[in-house]
C-alpha cells in the first residue's frame, strides 16, 4: 500500500484538521497516512476523532516550522516535522511528503533533504486552475523569483509532463504568460524562453494572456514565480469576491431569496469549482521525490485532497517521466556553467549539518516548539 507522510503540525489549523484531513483520506483513498510532529498533541487530536476512524501511526518529531519562519531558520532545525517527514521518504519509508506549512521552508528542506531531479535546476511549484475542461496548470506559481530561459523551458517541460500524465490532456497546449500575444511583446527572459520553447518537442503555442489561462486556450502556462504567483493570488481574490457579491445578490430581497433556493445546487456545484479545498495541494516539481504544498488554511478537505493528489503523483511515476524526457534533451552549455552553485550550495550543505552535530551535549533535550504553526 502506498505511504504517505503528513507533516501534522503545518498549516494554520494544525494539528486538528490535518489529523482529520488524514483520517479522511487513509478511509477514502486508499493509502497508509504516517502523521508527523509532537507526539502529544498529534495523539490528542485523534483522541478527539470519531472512534471508528483509522488508526495512523504517529513518527515523533520535537519541532515545527513556523509559517512566517525564513528557509534558513527552518533548515537549522534538526527534528523538525517537516524535516523527519522528508528524511522519512529518503529512507524509502514513504513515497511522498504532503505539508501545509510554510512553503518557503518546505521547498528549502526538500531540496536539503532529497535533492532535484538530474537534468533540473530548480523545483518549480505547480497549481491547477479550475477551467470548464480539466484545468490549466501554472508552474512556476511562488518557488523561484529569479529566473533564466533555461528554467521556464524546464518549467514548461515539467508542466506538459503532468498535464498529460496526470490530468489526462494529449498533447498539452504550453505558452508563455506575458502582456500581450505578438511577439515583441514580454521580457528579455519571456522573449529569450520563448525561442527556447519553441525549439522543444512541446506544443507551444507562443505568448497567453492572464485572460487565457481560464478561458481554454491553454493547457500549461509558464512564468517566474513572482508571475505566477502575483497572478495565482489575484485569481483567489477574485473568486472570493465573485462569491460575495453573489450572497450579497441573493439577500437583497424576498424573491432573489427564492431565487437562491431555487437554484442551491447548481451554485454550489460552481462554487466548489472554485473552492481551493477541491483542489488540494501543489506539487513540488522538479525534486527528487514527490512533495505536495497544501493551503496554508488548509481544512480537512483540502488536507484529503493534498493526499489525493500526493497518490496520483506517485502513481502517474511523474519523475521518472520528467527525467526520461529532460535526459534526451542532455546538458547545455548554460547547465554546465551552473554547477558551480551547485558545488556551492553543497559546500552550504554540508556546512549545516556539521552545525548541528556541534549543537547541544548529549543528554540535553532540545527545545520543544510544539505550539508552532508548520
């Protein structure tokens, strides 16, 4: 049976509905969920479930990350839950992560933790944005706020991957956002990935518009991450006050009342396609390993969800994919020239592992940060 680790004490309503998120989908979906944090507070907020539900097991961990903690501080954490439920997947322990704490730190710890894929240079996060087909997928949507060509062509080539594989669209339409469709329009990195793009083997279609990205024209739409995050929060914004202003509507009167009732269904079936929670999480591509970004307000639902799409990463075989296609395409000049960060951030590596094993005597106890937020 598939395994996956929840990092229990990520999120703002942690541990409570990340332990009920998990017992809902160990009941629903298949898979054995292991719930990592303070052992504690873990086991009261199953105590406070029905009885009938799943038994999980409970890996301790004695610190959490907070959600407005910077990468660095959480990387010096040595027994954080997010940490052990990364280490976890290293040992082959689990196939995937699924946490919805800070997401600074969750990629900083993966990429600690397990390293990229071969052939990628950054992990990329993926969202999946609601359309009247099966979705349109913006990576990068918050992971890398400097960008050259070469990543949003590895981007572009991570996104088709699981728009096919996953979501089940042949031949996924890929373009890059920008301000305009023609193209002297965009950036001297949108112009410069462009070019690169169109010399893959994907089906690019060129420049989209924000406008496109629900509209069906386009099936993974590539950007920074201060793009593609500028953007992604905007649209959340946006569903929100489409929402309000529909309740406002409907209260204005006894017959819009009516009305309402009426036609309950069939606005709630639109607004769950709108809703974060149907959605769950976003992947972490790029990394060796499967890791999924939940919400920070994740409720039970969402935290179901992020399982969900947790499993269908792993059972899709998404990275081997990945790797299959960016290993035919080998390394480019520019790639060459970026090993060096890579020895660097090694050396870093290594670095803060030798810190902690000078940290306190044995015998000492560490710390405990158990009323965190993930």
């Amino acid at each position: 049976m598939l395994k996956i680790a929840v990092d229990a004490m990520g999120g703002d309503r942690a541990p409570g509905a990340v332990v009920e998120g998990a017992l809902l989908a160990a009941g629903d979906l298949g898979v054995e969920v292991l719930l990592v944090g303070e052992k504690e507070m873990v086991e009261q907020a199953l105590a406070r479930c029905s009885p009938k539900s799943p038994r999980l097991e409970v890996v301790p961990a004695s610190e959490s990350v907070a959600m407005d903690e910077s990468p660095s501080a959480a990387l010096r954490k040595k027994d954080s839950s997010m940490k052990v439920a990364f280490e976890l997947m290293k040992r082959g322990a689990v196939q995937a992560v699924v946490s919805a704490g800070n997401s600074g730190a969750m990629m900083a710890t993966g990429m600690f933790v397990m390293g990229n894929l071969p052939q990628v240079d950054r992990p990329a996060i993926l969202v999946v944005i609601p359309t009247l087909g099966k979705g349109t997928v913006i990576i990068d949507a918050g992971a890398n706020v400097d960008c050259k060509p070469r990543h949003l062509v590895q981007f572009g080539l991570m996104g088709s991957i699981y728009a096919e594989r996953v979501l089940g669209i042949p031949r996924p339409r890929v373009g890059v956002l920008s301000n305009g469709e023609e193209e002297g329009k965009g950036t001297d990195l949108t112009r410069a990935a462009s070019e690169q793009l169109a010399s893959t083997g994907l089906n690019y279609i060129g420049y989209v518009e924000g406008r496109d990205i629900c509209g069906g024209e386009v099936d993974v739409v590539v950007c920074d991450g201060f793009t593609g995050n500028i953007t992604l929060k905007t649209m959340e914004g946006l569903a929100s006050f489409i929402v309000g202003v529909l309740k406002d509507a409907f209260q204005q009167s006894l017959m819009s009342r009516l009305g309402y009732l009426l036609s309950r269904e069939s606005l709630l079936r639109a607004y769950s396609r709108l809703d974060h929670a149907e959605y769950g999480g976003a992947p972490l591509m790029g990394l060796e390993g499967v890791a999924i970004i939940a919400h920070g307000g994740s409720d039970p639902k969402a935290i179901k969800n992020a399982i969900r799409v947790a499993k269908e990463a792993v059972s899709h075989d998404v990275n081997r994919h990945i790797t299959e296609v960016l290993g035919e395409l080998g390394e480019t000049g520019a790639e060459q020239e970026d090993k060096l960060p890579r020895r660097i951030w090694q050396r870093i590596k290594s670095k803060i592992e030798s810190l902690g094993e000078k940290s306190a005597p044995e015998g000492e106890g560490r710390e405990s940060k158990s009323g965190g937020k993930g």
